[in-house]
C-alpha cells in the first residue's frame, strides 16, 4: 500500500511540474520572451495559481490510462495549449489583441491569416513540430510501460475529473468565484489584452467562454418593443424615381494623410478628398482594427451594433442564422434588385449563406467574374468597378448593390513596390522611417492611388447614366501596417495610451455620399450602424422599425455612433437610448422579431443563386491554331473559374471570356459529351451548363 501511495506520489508530482512548464511556455510564446514570462510567474503568482488549478486536474486526469498511453494523451492534450499560445500572439501583433473563443468559428480567416507568415517562420514550425514528435516517438519507446495498475492513481484521477469538470463549470460561467475573488482575477472585456497581460494565457481564455453565450435584456417582450416602436417615428417612401444605389465598403480603405508627422509626394487621394469637399462625407466610426471585415459590413447593411454584441463574436459566422431584416431585404421589397459583389471566394465568412438570409437577389463572388484582375494576391478595383458596370447597364429595374474590395487587403510589402508605384513619404519630425516601415507605407500608399482612379471612373461612369444614382463608400477597418503597429508607431500616430481619443483615431475611416439629385452636402461623422437609416432616407425607402428608431434618434441629435462601451460615457449616449437600441436589436436578432408584424416580408428572395446564370454551351466547333486543332465553345455566362470536362474528363483551357472558351481538341475523338462547371477553391460545383454533344 505504502508503494501506491509513493507512486501516486511521485506520477502527480510528475504532472504537476510537467503543467508549470506548461504554463511557463504558453507564457513564454505569448508575451515573446522568457524574460517576460519569468516576470509574469514571479510577481502574478495569484494568476499563475488560477492557471494552475485550471490545468492539473485536467492533465491529471490522464493518469487513468499506463504509462505510454500517458504520455501519448499528454502530448496531444498539450497541442492546443501550444497553438492557442502561437495564435494569440501572432495575433497580438498583428491585430493588439489574443485570440478569443469566437475566433475559433473563424477558420477562413485564420487561413486568410497565413498570408502574413514569411517562409522562414512556417518552415521553423514546420520543423519543430517534427522534432516534438519525433521525441515524443522516442520516448515512447524508451519508456517501460506499467506492468500493474494502480488503484489508488486511478481513483485520484476520477476524482480530478470531477474536479476539472467542477471548476470549469464554475470559472468558464460565473463571474465574481471564489477562486477568481481570492486570486485577484478580473476580466476587462474592451480590453483583452491587458486580461491576458495579467490573468494569463488560459485564464484569461476560460473567463471568456461566456463570449459565446447572449443574455437577454432585462424587461425584454413583446409590450416593452411596442412601445419603443410607438414612441419612433415611421420613416416614409418618396414617390419619385427610384435612384440606383451602389454601396462599396474598400478593403482597409484609410487616409494616411492623416499621420501628420508624415510628407508624401503628392496626395494618394485627390479624388477622394475633392468629392468629400463638393459632397457629404465625413469619418465613419467601425468596431474593429485591421481585420473582421465583416463585423462593420454587418453594421452598415443592418443597423445592429455588433458593440453589444460579446467581444470578438462574428455575427456572420455566429448569429445570421436565419432570415433578418437588413438594406437588402429591404430595398427588394421596395422593388428593387438586390445584388452582392465580392472579389473573393463565396465561402468566406459564409457569405454565400449570410446573403440569402439577409435578403440579396444574387452573390456575384469571384467565381462568378468573367475577367477578375489579379494584384498581388488579391484583385484590382477595376474587376468591381467593372462588375458595378456590368450591372448597372443590365435590366430597367433600379439596383441595390453592395460590393466588397479586396486590392488594399494585406499585408503590405516591406521590399519591393508594385509597377504603378508612385508614392513617397517621410517623416517631418526629424527622424526617419526604417526601411521596412517606409516600404509598407508606400506600399499601401499606391494602392490607395489606384483604388481612388477606379473610384473616379466609377462615379463618372454612373453619372453618366443620366439616372439618378448614390454611392456611398467606405472603409472597412484601418490597414495593418507592419507588425505591432509599426507604420503608426513610427510616425506617432499610435502610443498605446487606450484611451478615447486614440480609439477613436484608430476605428475610424473615411466616409464619401455623392449622388447627382439630392444636392446635399452634408458633414457626416456616424458609426457603421448609422449608414442604413442615413441611406434610407436618402434615397426615400422606407425602414424598418430598428433603422427607424436610429434615424429618429440622429435626427434629435442623440446619436452618431455607438462606440465601445466602455467609452460610452465620453461619447455622452443617453442611457434611455442605448437600453433601446439593446432591446431593438436582440428582439430582431435573437428574439421574436416583435418588432415585424408579418415574417413573410423577410424570407429570403426565391430567385437567390450565385452569379447571374449559370453557364450555357450554344455551339462547340474545331479550329486550327497553326498547326494545332483547338475546340472552340461559345455560349454564355463563362467565368474564369468555368471548368471545361470532355467525356467527364478535366481539360485545362487556353484562353477564354464570357462567350468564348478554347481548349485544346480532345485527341483521337470525333464524337464527345462537353460539360462546363463553375468551382470554387474547394472543388465544389456551384452550377454547370447544358450537356453540349459534339459531332464531328
């Protein structure tokens, strides 16, 4: 008996100095140093507790099982820990804050992410992790298996079970727990990464599981909505002719000119800043920096603030699980088409998805673009101006649409420059960029030149219609210039001081409404949630009950944005207001939808697809190239990513546009089956044409 109890002794040991070096080394990734994570363990031993009582049960419980097999669960229990640790800090730098447990819905951008590692930081991940395993493999091996059990180890191990069960229950779900009271543990939801500076990686992880859960307002019902609703004015329909609406939210669309320690050469957007002086515009305030694009794009085509929202939530990828009124829905129902335009793959952030609930006719994504211009690893403005284009000259009905950028996406280069470079900065304060710095600066730099000539163009084209037509444009988040802020660093624009001011500096982007009827010039400076009921009553297209609310409360001058809340009170919002925007929202996102007396207004539009058709063959024929037989297919409705089968076999073609596709001839075959499919990155068919029979 005494030898189980000394073994037993001796295995928890094991494990409990096996999760201090746990700790210490998800400590040590995250902050960058073992320096810092030495600091941390030695003066917030409070913290390293909790940490400690998190993550021994847990690894504890493994000891139900013989040694090998010990050791082999160890390792795996211990790869999340060690990811969590690398994420949060890649995202640290590039973001200013770790990962929360709403990002762990986010795997298409996670995989977005990866184009800011270089090749030498994924080869030496690449290798590590062969060199865990491969020691893992030899320990393995080496180690003597237990040949008896133990009973006692066991039943300890059932007991840390329930222990870790217990604790997680309580800690994960529970604010203010003895343990969080006694070890000094606190949690500052608008500012995550102090949480984790002071509670820990895995701590501070734990205490933001309750991200994924939303309370219900107190008071919220159906008379509690009736009356916010009886107390708003209803937004009215104009009777005169319905104008085109084109809303354009530019990937990390940004004025650098506002870093004003910083000289360029000439303006990157002279256009830009000439129609914000003839016509209204302004700062926009977003939630987010540098990424979680769609978090302001769900702001501005809904009016729901995604501040009320837990820290880090996505709602595209979260909450629109179901049919909501939004900008789409109803501009539709005012008889309008309502089309999406994106210059990436349908899957991202499940737009494909998010589209139909929110009520689009058609999600016009990059497989469905006939002849998307590559810029890097993204596309050039001209592909949406283009597609702008090719909408608005199609039908008589007025148009809705909503495009989304990606030329400015990054990361920015910090060697080399495009091939219409054209933009220099330096600093006026006396000191010098880094050449890196001055790299990614320039870089984005002339990708704003570029991005305000398709701008120009566009506008000039619309107005050109001669029918009347809006456009609103913005920026979704500000960029991300160089790891850790570099680029705002450098040129003073950023200091860390969190407070309301850099903020705001740093949530806001430019804001441009020109239209050729209104002959408004207005100065707007709004929140994202703001831009719905601002456009309704633009173009005179009657709201819905929460835009109505927003409209009302900015006419009154209560409201321009809705900020985060923990500078609420800076931004001198009356509390009254904010509780109903809170009630509004969560009846039209979680609730019962009170605020809509018939559901049907809001189903999806029964024609919804992607792109406008799918692809048809009219004709297939055999021309010579030279000396080479080529099969020449013309039809319709043929996009880049329209791949052309013969007899069910793939074969890659040689050139094409929206009516025509050549291809080698298929050898050695007089009679054949063609069949043209639209992919996505994935392999997944989104639509195909006719079966076309080819005889020679």
């Amino acid at each position: 008996m005494w030898k189980k109890i000394k073994d037993s002794i001796l295995s928890f040991a094991i494990t409990a100095l096996y999760v201090y070096l746990l700790i210490l080394v998800v400590e040590w990734i995250y902050r960058g140093s073992f320096h810092e994570s030495y600091i941390w363990l030695k003066g917030k031993t409070k913290p390293f507790a909790y940490n400690f009582i998190i993550l021994f049960p847990l690894f504890s419980v493994l000891r139900l099982f013989r040694r090998k097999l010990y050791i082999l669960l160890t390792f795996i229990m211990t790869v999340p820990f060690i990811v969590l640790a690398i994420a949060s800090r890649i995202k640290l730098e590039i973001r200013g804050e770790p990962v929360l447990p709403p990002d762990l819905l986010l795997s298409s951008e996670a995989a977005n992410m990866m184009d800011f590692f270089t090749g030498s930081i994924v080869t030496w991940m690449i290798v590590g992790a062969v060199i865990l395993i491969g020691l893992l493999v030899f320990t393995i091996i080496k180690v003597p298996n237990q040949k008896q059990r133990n009973g006692l180890q066991i039943t300890l191990a059932v007991l840390f079970l329930f222990a870790f069960l217990g604790v997680y229950h309580v800690e994960a779900k529970q604010e203010g727990t003895y343990l969080k009271r006694n070890l000094k543990i606190s949690k500052f939801v608008w500012n995550q990464k102090e949480t984790t500076a002071i509670d820990g990686v895995v701590g501070a992880f734990l205490q933001n599981m309750d991200l994924l859960t939303i309370e219900k307002p107190k008071n919220y019902s159906q008379q509690t909505i009736e009356e916010i609703i009886a107390q708003t004015k209803e937004s009215k329909s104009s009777e005169s002719e319905q104008p085109n609406v084109v809303v354009i939210m530019s990937e990390a669309f940004w004025d650098p000119t506002l870093l004003t320690n910083v000289e360029f050469n000439k303006d990157p957007i002279p256009f830009f800043h000439k129609m914000q002086k003839e016509q209204s515009g302004g700062m926009l305030a977003v939630p987010v920096f540098g990424g979680s694009t769609a978090n302001t794009e769900f702001e501005a085509l809904t009016g729901v603030s995604t501040q009320f929202l837990p820290a880090g939530s996505v709602p595209y990828l979260n909450y629109v699980t179901k049919p909501i009124p939004a900008l789409p829905n109803i501009f539709r129902q005012s008889g309008y088409e309502t089309t999406a335009i994106h210059s990436f793959h349908h899957w991202f952030y499940q737009r494909s998805y998010v589209y139909k609930n929110l009520g689009f006719d058609r999600f016009v994504s990059l497989e469905y673009m006939t002849s998307p211009i590559r810029d890097g690893n993204f596309y050039h403005d001209k592909t949406m101006t283009d597609e702008i284009m090719r909408k608005i000259n199609r039908g008589n009905k007025p148009n809705f649409i909503f495009a989304v950028t990606t030329q400015n996406h990054g990361p920015y280069s910090s060697t080399g420059k495009k091939k219409y470079a054209s933009i220099e900065a330096e600093l006026t304060n006396g000191n010098k960029f880094s050449p890196d710095t001055k790299n990614i600066l320039e870089v984005y730099s002339d990708n704003l030149a570029e991005i305000d000539k398709q701008l120009e163009r566009l506008i000039t084209e619309l107005n050109n219609t001669k029918r009347k037509t809006i456009v609103v444009f913005f920026g979704d988040h500000l960029p991300i210039l160089g790891s850790d802020y570099k680029v705002y660093r450098e040129a003073g624009y950023y200091n860390e001081a969190d407070d309301f001011d850099e903020y705001k500096r740093m949530h806001t982007t430019p804001l441009l409404v020109w239209d050729n009827f209104s002959g408004k010039k207005e100065e707007l400076n709004i929140g994202a949630s703001l831009v719905a009921p601002i456009l309704l009553d633009r173009v005179g297209v009657k709201g819905n009950y929460l835009t109505n609310y927003l409209f009302d409360q900015y006419q009154e001058g209560s409201l321009n944005r809705i900020t985060r809340p923990d500078f609420l009170a800076e931004d001198h919002v009356n509390d009254t207001v904010l509780s109903d925007i809170k009630q509004l929202q969560y009846d039209l996102l979680f609730g019962k939808m009170y605020g809509i007396a018939d559901k049907q207004v809001i189903q999806p539009s029964k024609s919804y697809r992607l792109g406008y058709k799918d692809p048809k063959i009219t004709t297939a024929s055999m021309e010579m190239d030279g000396d080479k037989k080529m099969l020449l297919l013309k039809g319709e409705y043929f996009t880049e990513q329209s791949y052309v089968y013969v007899n069910d076999k793939y074969i890659a073609r040689v050139s094409g546009d929206e009516t025509e596709i050549r291809l080698p001839f298929p050898d050695k075959k007089d009679n054949f089956t063609i069949v043209v499919k639209v992919m996505d990155s994935n392999n997944k068919i989104l639509s195909q044409s006719n079966t076309f029979s080819y005889e020679n």
